[in-house]
C-alpha cells in the first residue's frame, strides 16, 4: 500500500514537499506475491530529495513540462518511499559503505566496499545472483571502478584502489560493465602495465571505447565499455562539446544497451544504473553540473521504466545512495518573487566548475573572475562578488572560518547563490533520508521508510535466495579499524589507488 504525504512527513512537514513532489494513496496494478524476473536498480548518486524538487520546477517554468521523476510520483502504478542511508561507523555514508548496504545486506565502515575492518570478506549480491544463473550488468557515468559500482559486486579494503577493483571485476560475475576509468584498464596508463583490456577479452568480453562501438556491439554476449581516462564528462560539458557527443554515450544510451544486451537471459537480469556525476556536482556546489546531470539520469531511468512497463516482469527500483551538498532554492526578494527567475539562470549556463576555474586561473583579478563567469553561466558579478571569488582561489577566502564554505568552489558558489538564489550546507554528504521510488513487481517493498542494509533481501527474494552475510558492530569494527595508508603496503597504493580527487572541491 502506497503512503500519502501526510503518513510519511506528517502534517506539518508534509507541506515542505507539496508542489513538485507527491505521494498519493492509490492501489496496486501487480498480482499480491506477483516476483519481478528482472531488476533494475536506479542511482541518482548524492543526490537530495531537493534536487528531485528543482530540476521539476526549473522543466516546468523553462520547459513547460515536469520531470520524469516527479511525473512516476503520481503514477498509478508507481511506489515511493524514503531509504535510510547510515553506514558502520556513522550516520553519514559513504559511496562504499551505501552501496555495500544494497550489495550486502550489511552496514560497512565508510571507505570499505562489502569488507569489515578486520578483512572478513562478505559475499556479494552479483556473486550470489550469478551462480543463480542471472545475469548482472552496472552502467556509470563515473569510472567502472568507483564505489557505487562496485559496491554490488566486489570486495574491497579500500575504495580508493581502483586498478584492483578493476582486475576483481573478473570473478564478480559481472556481464556488461560500462562507464569511464580506463587509467585502470590500459596497459599504457595503469603503473603496473597490466593489460586488463586483453584479459577481460580473452574472458568473452567484447570491448567499446568509443560511443559508436558501444551502440554497434549492443548484441555481445559480455561487454565492457570504457569511454573516458576519468569519470565520464558532466552533462553541461558534454551539451556544449561536439566531440564529447560524437564519442562519450549518453546514459541513457548506455542503459537501452546494457537492457538489450540482458534482457533474453532465461533466468533473468540485474542491472544497476548509476547517475553519478550528480554526486560531484553537489560536492563542489556546481548548481548546473548537477541538475543536467539529474536531468540526464532520469532520461535513464524513462529508458529503464519504459522497458519495464512494456515487459511486466521487471522492477526497476529507483534512489539514491546518500544526499549532499544540502542545496536549496531560497525564498528572496520581496514575497519571495526573485527565487524563480533565480532559478531561470541554470538556462544560461554552459559549464561546470572545472573549466571556469582552469579558465580563470590561480591567481585571477576580480575581472577574470567576472569575465569567465558572465561567458560560462551568463550570470553578471558585481565587484564584491569578483573579489571574494578570486581571494579564495588566492587561499584567503572571506569564508575561512568556516570548514564547510573556505574552498574556491564554496565561495564561487555563495556568490552564484545572490542570483540563482540557490544556496548549500556544505560540499560534503549529508544525513537525509532519500527518495525512493519503485515500478513493477513487488514495487510494494519500497513503501514507508526502508533501511538500506534490505534492498539486498528484497532483490534475493525476487529468486527465492536467501544468504546471512556475518554481522559486526561499531565497537567490534572499531577495535579493528585503522587508517588504511597505515595498515596496508604502500606499494599497493603506488600500484592501484586512484591519484586522482574524484570528489574534490577545486576543479575537477
């Protein structure tokens, strides 16, 4: 049974949410005990509930419709919901520990992946799903070998080693892999030479490195498609890029390729979708990053519901890990009239974060700093604004008091924030609950509040698995845990970790 607003929020918060988000009390389409033959599990990576509420308002006042995610929010046949998203060792997560919740069906300390501190090895949801006889893929806009990913199919001591990630991605039972990272595939950008393109093709694995390859070899036994050195570009790059259109796929169309290729499986498929540059846009307060970044996930996720409507046998689940960066559209001016033109402004911006700083440079006057934010977000600084964004990127920011607001980003964020109105807690993860919101088979699961640690049960269920993964408390894992760049060789740091800030706030 569906909740109504006033169920879930109460009557008083119920009201933050009405507009642009709903959840009406409406019966059932599935058969009672009816189980889904496939699953597809959608995740807008950091992404707040408040994220949802902007990018409808902003398709609606720019674009005359509403998004596609708020539009399932009053859908017959649709469920939603709110997931808890604590880890181990706190109430804010992680990527890894979030998405070994989902893989596990335990909570992991934040930075492990489906591991606790004292190397018990947990198994996980594609290995169990595989010997099963079901096929799995995973599809990111981030590298192959990023957390979320890889929080449903390997174990990891830490996140950050991705060339080794990348060589467990062999045993996991994993099908179609598609995403960025190839630094931690190729031989001539991996430290250690090795030439995982060459092993997973003598696996059966058919190879994609471009957009053409991946759309042409859709019908592949296995793929995997590496499209980007890094993480794929952010959507308000790639909008305004020909080449990163001719050559990067959209996720959208690394979804409808990673369906064609695992929709036939006799027993089944299970395929994550992971939105997750949406989550570095919130962590460097990159208003545009994120939102096209969303609106490129839900296309995603239209792909993925419109398969599911038309096969009737398929849940496609759909959430996020964790919220961040706490991002909100204020009320200003007078009677608040400015917040929607404030929000008007995303139209105009051509760009991420990244190319505006490496355009400014690092030690800009305040006309740079102006000049490169009027060409690049068509947004007009005042000189006061330009001065505060240029003393920041200098390393005198007039915000650093504060641990939250003293980075570059925060500052040109504050000052973008005076008019698009849109303003941020933080550039790290928060507490909030998410969103949930599920269609299909057994879509009913995701009603009320659910703990992250059962999607892995439910996801089981639909093939009548069942495993107990050993369980370990915060004091126990305490005892346990140490810093990894202490506990583990260097060499393996030299050799697999990532060099690269994936979530950091100055650039990219």
């Amino acid at each position: 049974m569906k909740f109504s607003r006033r169920s879930l929020f109460g009557s008083g918060a119920a009201s933050l949410f009405a507009g642009a988000l709903s959840f009406p009390a409406r019966s059932q389409n599935n058969k009672p005990g009816q189980k889904p033959k496939n699953i597809i599990f959608c995740v807008a990576d950091g992404m707040a509930i408040q994220v949802v509420t902007m990018v409808d308002q902003y398709q609606q006042i720019v674009h005359g419709h509403r998004s596609y995610w708020s539009t399932l929010l009053d859908e017959e046949y649709a469920t939603s919901g709110l997931q808890d998203t604590r880890s181990l060792n706190s109430l804010v997560t992680d990527s890894a520990a979030a998405s070994s919740a989902w893989g596990s069906g335990r909570h992991i300390w934040n930075g492990q992946i489906n591991i606790f501190p004292d190397k018990t090895q947990l198994r996980t949801l594609t290995s169990l799903m595989s010997e099963a006889g079901v096929r799995c893929g995973l599809v990111t806009t981030t590298t192959m070998t990023h957390a979320t990913p890889a929080g449903f199919a390997v174990n990891c001591i830490e996140r950050d080693f991705e060339g080794l990630i990348a060589e467990e991605y062999l045993k996991s039972g994993v099908d179609v892999l598609l995403g960025g990272g190839a630094k931690f595939f190729s031989p001539t950008l991996r430290p250690d030479k090795k030439d995982l393109y060459a092993e997973f093709r003598q696996a059966g694995y058919n190879i994609a490195t471009t957009r053409k390859e991946l759309l042409d070899g859709a019908k592949s036994a296995k793929i995997l498609g590496i499209f980007h050195d890094t993480h794929l570009p952010f959507t308000v790059d790639q909008r305004h890029n020909a080449e990163y259109q001719e050559t990067k796929p959209t996720l959208a169309e690394m979804a409808r390729t990673a369906i064609e290729n695992l929709k036939d499986s006799p027993k089944g498929f299970l395929l994550q979708i992971e939105g997750g540059k949406v989550d570095h846009g919130a962590h460097g307060n990159d208003l545009a990053a994120m939102l096209y970044d969303q609106m490129a996930f839900e296309e995603a996720v239209k792909v993925a519901v419109e398969f599911a409507l038309k096969d009737k046998e398929t849940l496609v689940i759909i959430t996020a890990d964790h919220a961040c960066g706490g991002p909100s559209l204020n009320g200003a001016g007078e009677e608040y009239i400015d917040s929607t033109s404030g929000l008007k402004h995303l139209s105009g911006m051509e760009s991420s974060y990244a190319p505006i700083f490496k355009a400014i440079g690092k030690t800009p006057s305040s006309a740079q700093v102006r000049d490169v934010v009027n060409a690049k977000l068509g947004v007009t600084f005042t000189d006061a604004e330009a001065k505060g964004v240029a003393a920041a990127i200098k390393g005198k920011s007039p915000f650093a008091l504060s641990q939250f607001h003293k980075s570059p980003n925060a500052a040109l964020a504050m000052a973008l924030g005076n008019h698009t109105k849109v303003t941020w807690t933080s550039g790290n993860h928060t507490s909030d609950h998410v969103l949930v919101t599920a269609v299909g088979p057994g879509n009913e699961e995701m009603a009320g509040v659910t703990p992250n640690i059962r999607f892995f049960d439910i996801m089981l269920a639909s093939k009548d698995l069942k495993w107990e993964n050993p369980t370990m408390t915060f004091e126990e894992a305490k005892k346990h845990r140490v810093k990894p760049q202490v506990a583990l060789d260097p060499e393996l740091h030299r050799l697999y970790a990532s060099d690269e800030e994936c979530e950091s706030a100055f650039g990219e």
